[in-house]
C-alpha cells in the first residue's frame, strides 16, 4: 500500500490544512494528477500524486490541519507495481520530497496548457479560480479572450446563486501569512547557507537588438519579455555548471533536471516562487507561454505542489522596480540565487573607445559549502556569452 | 470615441491589470507604471488587453509614445474612428 503524505512545498512550511479532496476511495489515480487542495502559507494549492493505483482509504478531513509528512491517504498501486517499496516522505527536508531523479513522467506543466488563451483571459481565470478548458473561445483560431472569461464567470455567478451557497473554499491567505513564509525561509538561509556574492556587467546591445527585431515581427499578444531572454540564458549556462543546479542536504546533491524558480512580487508584498520546469528545453516562445500561465497563478496564489518544490535554482529580476542590481538571498535547500538588476545605459570602454551600451549587472549568490567562487565566476562569464549570443538561445 | 470612453477604457483594462490601484487618480502627466506600479508583464497584458477591447496593437517601438496617461489617450484617439 503506498502511503500518501502531505508534503512540504518549501524550508518554510510545517503544515496544511486539507481545503478539498478532489478524489473519493475506489478512484483510480495516476502521476500528475491532482487529489487535493491544501492550504498553505502561499495560498491555495494543487497537490498532485507521483504514484500510480487506486484510491483505498482518505485517513484526513477536509479543514484539518495536517503536519507535514502525515500520512493522508493509502492508495492501492496499479496491479504490476505492488512490489515496489512505498516512497517515504520525510518531514524536514522538501526537497526531497519527490527526488526529480526518480521521476520517470513529468507531470504536467499547468493547468491551462494547451488551452489557447491571451495572457489577460488567463489571469482573470486564475484569479477567479476558472478553469479554462471550461470555456468557449471566440478569438482567432478559438482563443479565449478577456470577453470569453467574463461571460463564463457571469454564468457561473448565476449558476451560483441559484444553488447552495457555498462556504469559501479558496479562504484568503493574508499578506502576514506570505511576509513570515518568506521571513522563515529567509531567516534559514541566513543562519545555515554561508553566501559568497559575485558580479558582472553584460553588453545587452545585441541581445537587445535581438529582442526588438523579434518582437517587431510578432502580434503583442505573442512578444517576448526580455525575462524570457534571461531565464532561458540561465538555464543554458547551468548545464556547463551542475553544481549550482542542486541542493545542499549533507553534501551536494546535483538536480537532473534544470527547474528555475521565478520570483514573483506580490502587489500587496511579499513574494512567490514558482519553478519554471526544464527550462533548458523550452523555447523562447514556450517560456513566454509558461510566464504567461504562471504569473497570474502566482499572484492569485493558485499553484501546484510541483510548482512549489521543484525549483533548482532560483531567478530573481529586480530590472522593473528600479534597481541597478540585485545581490540574493539563497532559498534553501537550493545553492544559487541569480540576481539581474535593470538594463541601463551605462558608458562602455572598448577597445579603448568610450560607447555607450545598454548594460545589465548579474550576480551570483552562491553556497561556499557547495561551491567557490571560481566556479560562481566561470558561470557568470558563461551567463555573459549567452546573452551576448541571443540568436543561440 | 471621444475623450471620456477612451479613458473609461484605460481606467478599466488597468483596473483588471492592477485591481489594487485606483486608475480613475491618475492625473494627465503621470507615469502610468510608476504611478500605478506595474511591471513589464503587466504593462504587457495591458497592451493585449488593450488590442482586444479596441483592435489597437501598439508596436513595441512606440511604447516611449504611451507612458503617461496624456499621451496614452492622445495615441488611443489617433488609432481609433
């Protein structure tokens, strides 16, 4: 029998309270899929199931409060896999919650993928908990527009209140909730990760060029973030550098797949970090199309567990808010923190001339127990090339 | 479409962008994100969002040309009938 438990999604939580189960004893249940809804300091969220079988027993209810690594659930596994240990799940270490290695079918990415959908109609969805699949697009092609959602929510209004009314199950999480889920974790890195920062300015003029010539050629609703540039640089440049792809859990740990976490501010403070999986093997269009997603369901804190744990790395892009560079703080059990401040025009010496260039200033924040320097520069210089390539990205 | 529609739309597609703002404050040279506190993304999703409700798709290389609310409205009105 495999024992389903509740899992951590970050250094910072201990526990969560079972919202809703989205699946009853006898369900036949399998990777990826969805079975409950928990309440956690960074809001609402989709747990998913790693197993394959049927659902035996719910050993939770809903609205209680559940530490981590109970057991919630036995699922019976799928006839042919009775013989494989159930997984454990510890309790203080969640990023090892669901070793990525172990993981032969990535779940899927969100829940709107392959819904065609213009970025607004997406986050008016998430932000009302609408699930898109629902709903009848009449743009182009059958894309879903802001109208599209509008209208869908106003019926379900109706259908609403001509029904029993409902308690609130997607119970507000509070800005003091997010602020001491980033104040634990912060806290941790601070006490335990020994940080070393480095930085280095990049030449951003072709990789600007680039990016204006690109979206020149695109409708708005399919341009490119110059984000987009960045993380998709990152990633690239980590398969040179493994060991700052990894986790710090008595000793290094090298992650197999190159998850980044993205940090995105919340309005009323505080912030989330959701992982944009296997970011090396999306193209720049697949990353636009994953923020698109994402970063509505961060704001609106309607994330998955697999969004929650399995970043490898973190991004951090202060560019918007005015910064000229950005120096992180590690988000355990992760050892590296990327940081890009805004692109700028600085003056530039070359090759004896003075020019002026559009310039980006990225840092490394770096574990000294997992890493150097020497290896944190190497990396930079790489992250330097890449941006410096944009037509190989 | 006159003056009033034009920034009743703004005033609504930012307050869908950014629900904790209040757009209607905005004074003509205002920063609209500075002011407003948008991000690249958002800025983004105004600009699609703006394309859908009125068929204006405004090229990257004018955004200069949209940053306060004045000149945003000015751009809306030479676009539109």
């Amino acid at each position: 029998m495999i024992e389903f438990r509740m899992p951590s999604l970050g250094a910072d939580m201990e526990d969560g309270t079972l919202r809703e189960w989205k699946v009853k004893p006898g369900d036949t249940v399998k990777r990826g899929d969805i079975i409950a809804d928990v309440e956690t300091m960074k809001g609402i969220i989709e747990i998913e199931v790693f197993e394959e079988g049927t659902i035996e027993q719910l050993l939770v209810k809903e609205d209680e409060k559940v530490p981590v690594g109970k057991v919630m659930a036995l699922i019976a596994p799928k006839a042919g896999t009775a013989d494989i240990p159930p997984k454990t799940i510890p309790t203080e270490k969640p990023a090892e919650l669901h070793p990525i290695e172990e993981r032969p079918t990535p779940a899927p990415e969100h829940k709107h993928e392959g819904v065609r959908a213009s970025p607004l109609a997406k986050r008016i969805a998430a932000e009302n908990h609408l699930d898109l699949s629902s709903v009848h697009g009449t743009g182009d092609g059958g894309a879903i527009t802001r109208e599209d959602v509008e209208k869908a929510l106003a019926e379900r209004d109706i259908r609403l209140k001509s029904s029993t009314p409902e308690t609130a199950a997607a119970s507000a999480v509070s800005t003091e909730t997010i602020r001491m889920a980033v104040a634990a974790a912060m806290s941790k890195s601070n006490r335990e990760i020994p940080h070393y920062y480095l930085e280095t300015s990049i030449d951003m003029s072709k990789a600007v060029a680039w990016l204006a010539e690109a979206n020149r050629q695109r409708p708005v609703q399919k341009r490119l973030l110059p984000v987009v540039l960045l993380i998709k640089a990152v990633a690239n440049a980590l398969l040179e550098f493994p060991d700052l792809n990894a986790i710090w859990d008595n000793g290094l740990q090298r992650k197999n797949e190159i998850n980044i976490g993205f940090v995105v501010s919340l309005r009323t403070g505080g912030l989330v970090v959701p992982a944009i999986h296997r970011a090396n093997e999306k193209s720049l269009d697949e990353i636009m199309e994953v923020l698109n997603d994402l970063i509505p369901r961060a704001r609106a804190l309607k994330l998955r567990s697999s969004e929650l744990s399995e970043s490898t790395i973190t991004l951090t892009n202060l560019g918007d808010g005015g910064a000229d560079v950005v120096f992180g703080v590690i988000y355990p059990p992760q050892v590296a923190i990327v940081g890009f401040g805004g692109i700028m025009e600085q003056p530039v010496a070359i090759n004896g001339m003075l020019d002026v260039r559009p310039v980006l200033r990225a840092t490394l924040a770096g574990d000294h127990r997992a890493t150097d320097g020497l290896t944190g520069g190497r990396f930079l210089t790489a992250l330097k090339n890449k941006l410096q390539q944009p037509e190989t990205l | 479409m006159n003056e009033s529609e034009i920034k009743t739309i703004i005033f609504q597609l930012l307050k869908q962008i950014a629900p904790d703002t209040e757009p209607s404050t905005l004074q003509p040279g205002d920063n609209i994100r500075d002011v407003l506190g948008i991000d690249s993304f958002d800025a983004l999703q105004f600009l699609v969002a703006l394309d859908e409700k009125l068929g204006i798709d405004i090229p990257e290389a004018d955004y200069g040309k949209t940053a306060t609310l004045e000149r945003l409205m000015g751009y809306v009105r030479s676009k539109t009938p």
